[in-house]
C-alpha cells in the first residue's frame, strides 16, 4: 500500500491518498507516519482518499490489528473529524470490511463519502 500526506493551508488537517493493496501492517505503518507528523495535532482533522485502494482482501486478522492500534492510539488519534473517501459505488463494501469483528469505540468522528467534495465539505463545517 502506498501513501502520501499532504497539509492544505486552506484546510485544518491533512489529506492522506492511498493506492494499491491495504493489509494491516502498512495501514498501521500509514497511522503512523500520520500521527508523528509534527503538523497533525490530536483532534486534528484528515481526509483518507481511498479511492484507489485495493480492500477487497484484507483479513480479520488485519482489521482487528488495525483496530488494536487505534485503541492503544486514542490519545493521540483525539476526537478530530476522520473522512474516507471510497470510489463510487463502493460505500457498502466499505461498511461490509469493516462490519467484520468488533467495532472500534473512539472519540474520533468518522464519516464515509463517495465524493472527495463532500467529504472536504464535512471536514470544513
């Protein structure tokens, strides 16, 4: 899985665009790069442009690696606001993924966007 982070001037966050093949190990390597990035403070806001990652295959195993991390992560992490962008059309296989397993409890507001503009809208508000 590849991965940038970008600050915008223009908005009270960052913007994270993935690509390729998510598993568990380099999306906790993703969170992170995120957190010890010296401009993202806790509560901060992100945008996670995923549309043109592979989640098609991660396992139970990762997700809840995944979910481990953010648990012992929370301080951290804050209750900023977290925007995933999905491609059209895959919202509910983005639910799918992450109905599996338990769920994360977490101040952090998350919301799940098909449209990188409305997720920015979100954000902004």
């Amino acid at each position: 899985m590849k991965y940038a982070i970008a600050f915008d001037p223009f908005m009270p966050g960052c913007v994270v665009k993935t690509s390729g093949k998510m598993t568990g190990a380099e999306f906790i390597a993703m969170a992170e790069s995120l957190l010890a990035q010296g401009q993202l403070k806790p509560d901060g806001n992100v945008i996670f442009d995923y549309r043109d990652l592979d989640f098609s295959r991660v396992s139970i195993d990762d997700l809840e690696a995944i979910r481990r991390f953010h648990k012992e992560n929370e301080d951290r992490i804050g209750s900023g606001k977290s925007a995933m962008v999905v491609r059209p059309g895959f919202l509910k296989k983005w639910y799918a993924l992450w109905s599996q397993g338990q769920k994360v409890q977490t101040k952090n507001r998350v919301m799940v966007f098909e449209s990188l503009e409305n997720a920015t809208q979100w954000i902004m508000t």
